[in-house]
C-alpha cells in the first residue's frame, strides 16, 4: 500500500507563510500559471495547492522532466554494476558500428547523460513522435561531428539512447526496470510512459506523473538515494547527478546541466519544456514540486529570491499567517472568470454545419450547436469526429478526442480530460476556452459572426511550433 507524506504546517518547519504567498503572488504577476504546487521541508508537506480545474489526483504530461526518470534507470544499472559513465554506447548497440565515425565510436554514457554526445544537431520529442519507424535508426542518422564530451547540446535522442540501452541490459523496460527497484518503494504507482514504435519508453519526454509523484522523486535524489533507510540508488550516483561530484562547468550564458539537475544559487532542477519543475534546495533540506504554464522558466528565479532567500534570512513565524496562506490555496482556479458582454449577436439558428475542403488541417465538416447553458463545437477530420461541449458563462467537465497535436507539441492523445467554457468577448464574437488538465496548454477558438458569413480562429497558449492555425471562413 502506499504510503501517504506527512503533513505539517510552514511555521512548524521554519518557514514562514508570507514567503510562500510572496511566491504565488509574484508568479502570478508574470502572467503565466502554476497549475499545481507541492513543497516539502524536512520530509514533511507544508503547502499544497491547485489551481482548478487542474487537480491532484489528474497526472500531467512531463515533457523533459522524463530525462530525470531515465536518468534514474540508468542510475540503478550503474548502482548494479550493470555499466559505468565511460563505457562506449556501442558496446550496448554494436549493430551502428559499421560505417561509424571516430566520433561516434568515443561517444560514452556519460557524455549523452550531460548533453555532449558530439552529434551534429539536437533532436526534439516533436520531431519523433510522428514517426512510425525506427527511432534508433533516425538516432544515428544524425552525424557524429565533434569531440564528445566537448560542447553542450540538448537532445532527447540523448536520452532514447540510453532508454535502449538500459533495455538491452535488463530485458526490461526503463519503466519496468524502475517500478520493480524503485517506484514501488517510495510510493509512486501506475502511470503512462510511452513507448516509441519499436517498444522502448521513450527517454526524453512522455511519461505523465502528478506533482506528489515529482516531490517523490526529488525526495529520493534530496536524501542521496536513501528511503527510510533503504539506499535504492547508490549515494555516488547521485552525487554525479547534482555535480557534487566531477562537476561540469557551466555552458556560456547557462546554468550547470548535470544529469538532468540544472544547478544555480541554491536549486537544483529538474524540469521539463513549458514549467514542469521539481526543484532541490538541500541548504533548506526542501523539495518544490510544481506543474505549470510557464514557457520561460520565469518561476525558478522568483523561487530563489521570494522563497529560498526569505527562509534563510529566517523572518517571523506567526502562525496567523498560516490561514491566510491556506486561504490563497482554497481559492485558486482558473474557472469562473469569463462573462460575456452585455447586447452580443443572436445567432439565428441553433445548429450550424460547415462543409469544407479540407485544406485547413484535414477538416470536411464543422458543426456548431448553440443552447442557452451550454456550446457543442464538432469537427471531422482525417482522424474521424471530435467534439468539445463548453458550458455558457460556466465549466464543463469531460473528455475529447479533439484533434490537437499540431498545437500542442505534437502529443496527439486518442482521448484526454477537458474543461471547457464559452462568454461572448465581443459583440459578435463567441469565444471558448478549452483547457486540458492533463497538460500545459490550454485553447481558444473564437467563432465570430458577420455578414453572411463566420470566422473559426483556434490558437494556443505555448507551443514548440505555431501558435495558431490558419482562420476557417465559412458561409451560411
């Protein structure tokens, strides 16, 4: 059974209420969003939150925080003697040796592990998970041109690399392999963690976790791979994760990238694109585990100065503040907050349906149902029929197969959670907003009346590619 975290309050931890509130607030202010927050100090949980309709128990897409997974199972095959940081990745997949560069043929664990494979370019999540063929093959299409070990270069292909290898060693899935040795044992259940089409999880991005599940982890690595006791990933492994040991200096205008922990001031991170973070602060001995919308990375810095720096220089520990701090975390949502303006347009009709060419993202048919408490927006495509149903001036909770992945970094889910409304933002102009707990994006899609015509704009809050797609024009 798992075992449930302690809870405690902050003044009982040494940390002071305000300081935690001065971080919300000042995250706030950015103008992008924490979607859920766990920190804990002293093993203990003194603050957890989220903002609706993002909820605990709702697993989120990590993106690159997947790296510190298969980091982590890499780890455990090292802490097994199964292989070490110098070893050549061609010991493990002899069959790209022919044809190799000398490049290639030095390429180590240890220089993918850090980002320094010598590999022409970088390759991104968006750019496999398309493909239906071999990724290892697509891996090692890409040249081999520098010194590895020499130059810092980002690559999720890094990271499928060492997934196959740790599969090629075990038998096992990185996923596997984790749950048996590990995941288990600090309390991390079921969840999703994809596979490439040739069966190995997919390293570098993929895996969905909730944020108690991230503050688990960050625990694990906090307390130098011991769980109540039990040392389940050796101490000098971790101590290569973090840098404490043969630490690397770091790229030119950036932080130190150890095993996927990015280190400045007191933090260290793992995080993943769009504001996945679970942030080690061993001075504090605290864990910050958060999901968010946030594609700058604009909280990690406000974490230092408005929490970190505030808890050592001490403060006052009222424990009044811990009700208002309590507060704050019972009233966050991002619902509720759209109202449609006075006097909009009446559409005549309570259905409509669009043929079309197809020429915008495959889409033949729209339709569009009109009542008075809720919109239903329906498209066919070359996926089938999808559907979101937005409730007027008001949530509704459901799922959607709704087509997506040209806007959201390429994750195309067969069906996924989502709370969607619809207000009037303008005379003429009906808005929805479609949010997808499971992940940090979030949509729009304006459906504007005029003359004898309608216009359907659909764009996104963050992508790795384009915002938005091309305006349909329809007549009715």
């Amino acid at each position: 059974m798992k075992k449930k975290l302690e809870y405690s309050y902050p003044e009982k931890e040494g940390v002071d209420s305000l300081a935690i509130m001065d971080f919300l607030n000042e995250a706030e202010k950015t103008g992008k969003e924490i979607h859920g927050i766990m920190i804990i100090r002293h093993k203990k949980v003194i603050f957890e939150a989220y903002n609706e309709p993002y909820r605990a128990e709702i697993p989120h897409i990590m993106h690159s925080f997947t790296k510190c997974l298969t980091n982590t199972a890499v780890g455990l095959a090292f802490s097994q003697g199964l292989l070490k940081l110098d070893d050549p990745i061609l010991k493990f997949l002899p069959e790209y040796e022919k044809g190799s560069t000398k490049y290639l043929k030095k390429a180590t664990i240890g220089n993918l592990i850090t980002m320094r494979s010598g590999q022409e370019r970088g390759i991104g999540g968006n750019e496999w998970r398309p493909l239906k063929g071999s990724w290892l093959e697509a891996y090692f299409k890409v040249p081999f041109v520098k010194e590895p070990g020499s130059e810092f270069m980002y690559s999720s292909g890094n990271s499928y690399i060492l997934s196959a290898i740790v599969q090629r060693l075990t038998g096992k899935t990185c996923h596997e392999y984790l749950r048996e040795h590990i995941l288990e044992k600090i309390g991390i259940g079921g969840f999703d963690w994809m596979l490439s089409p040739e069966g190995i999880c997919s390293g570098g991005n993929g895996v969905s976790l909730t944020v108690e599940d991230m503050a688990r982890i960050g625990l694990l690595y906090l307390n130098r791979g011991n769980w109540e006791g039990e040392q389940l990933l050796s101490g000098e492994w971790v101590e290569y994760a973090m840098g404490l040991k043969d630490r690397i200096p770091a790229p030119k205008g950036g932080k130190e990238y150890n095993f996927h922990w990015e280190h400045e001031g007191d933090i260290w991170e793992a995080k993943g694109m769009f504001g996945q973070t679970c942030a080690l602060i061993p001075k504090l001995d605290m864990v910050v585990a958060y999901t968010a919308a946030d594609d700058k990375y604009l909280f990690s810095r406000i974490l230092q100065k408005e929490l970190v720096d505030q808890v050592k220089e001490g403060g006052t520990l009222d424990e009044k503040n811990r009700l208002i701090l309590r507060d704050k975390g019972l009233r966050m949502t991002l619902e509720n907050k759209n109202r449609s303006v006075k006097d909009h347009y009446r559409p005549k009709k309570a259905e409509y349906r669009f043929i079309l060419d197809g020429k915008v993202d495959h889409i033949t048919e729209i339709c569009l149902t009109l009542g008075e408490k809720e919109v239903t927006y329906g498209i066919r495509d070359h996926r089938g029929f999808h559907q979101v149903t937005a409730g007027m001036e008001h949530w509704i909770h459901g799922t959607t197969s709704m087509t997506g992945g040209y806007l959201h970094h390429q994750y195309e889910v067969e069906e996924a959670k989502i709370s969607a409304c619809a207000y009037w933002s303008s005379k003429n102009t009906l808005m929805m907003e479609w949010r997808y707990p499971e992940m940090a994006f979030f949509d729009h899609v304006s459906v504007t009346w005029e003359e004898g015509r309608i216009r359907i704009n659909r764009w996104v809050n963050m992508n790795s590619e384009a915002f938005e797609r091309p305006e349909i024009e329809a007549e009715y």
